[in-house]
C-alpha cells in the first residue's frame, strides 16, 4: 500500500516502459493523477500484454473507484478498458508530457539503485525490486505535498 489518505482521483493516466534490472529486461507499469500529479500506482512484469494492463488497472479500480483511463496508443490498454467497462481515451500532449517526465524520473533513479544494489540471487522474483519502487512512490508523494 502507497498511502494511507485519501487521494481525489478524476482520471487514471497510465503508461509502461522498459528498465534494465540486472541482466534482465522487465516492464514498469506507473498511474498518475491528472492534478497533482501523484503516483497512484507503480507494478513491474515480464510481460507486456492485455491481461497484465487488465490486472493493472483493475487495482487502480479497487484502490480508487472508476474513473476514464487515458494511454498512449498501446493496443493492450483499449481492449482492458473494454473488458473491464470503463472509458478509454488517449493522452492529450500536457497528459503525455508529465507520465513521461514522471516516467523518466523513475527510470533514472530505479537505474542507480540497481546499479549500487544489484539482485545477486539466481532466478530472482524481482520482489526487492518491486519494495523500492513502493518505498520510492511513498516518498515522492510525500514530497509533493510538503
């Protein structure tokens, strides 16, 4: 869990991208809010498909109620939306600009973390991973309303 407040949400801006951990490749799933521009959410995956962006967005669903989803074109995200019924649309420029900038923070930061803090265990679950990136959203979002 991320926070403990209660966040006002309006729309969930949701995007994915690729991070080197290690040796391997995996994908960062990330949800801002419009307004304040606090991470809603952060996963990781091996994949990249319709039913992890379905699972990643019915999370956001539980965590915060229903609210339109805006992406970039990626052709997992409208066929989850329709799944799961709820509006999709794609990002407008100002949207696109602040997931790729909240984006590129966390890529920077998640690289040097791995980079002083590399996973040495064989078949790693990427859990420590996953536990920064929580630690890391809790406190950038602390940070913002400071």
């Amino acid at each position: 869990m991320l926070s403990s407040r209660k966040i006002s949400v309006t729309e969930f801006i949701i995007d994915e991208t690729i991070i080197k951990v290690g040796s391997e490749y995996i994908w960062l799933w990330i949800a801002i809010e419009n307004d304040n521009r606090e991470i809603l959410q952060i996963s990781i995956s091996k994949e990249r498909n319709m039913f992890v962006a379905e699972r990643f967005i019915q999370s956001l669903i539980r965590k915060y109620g229903e609210h339109p989803v805006s992406t970039d074109g990626g052709t997992w995200y409208p066929q989850a939306c329709r799944f799961l019924k709820i509006k999709h649309n794609l990002h407008s420029a100002f949207e696109k600009s602040i997931i790729e900038r909240t984006i590129q923070y966390i890529k920077d930061r998640t690289e040097y973390f791995d980079d002083y803090f590399p996973c040495r265990k064989s078949k790693c679950k990427l859990q420590h991973i996953q536990k920064w990136l929580d630690l890391f959203v809790s406190h950038h979002n602390n940070n913002l309303l400071s």
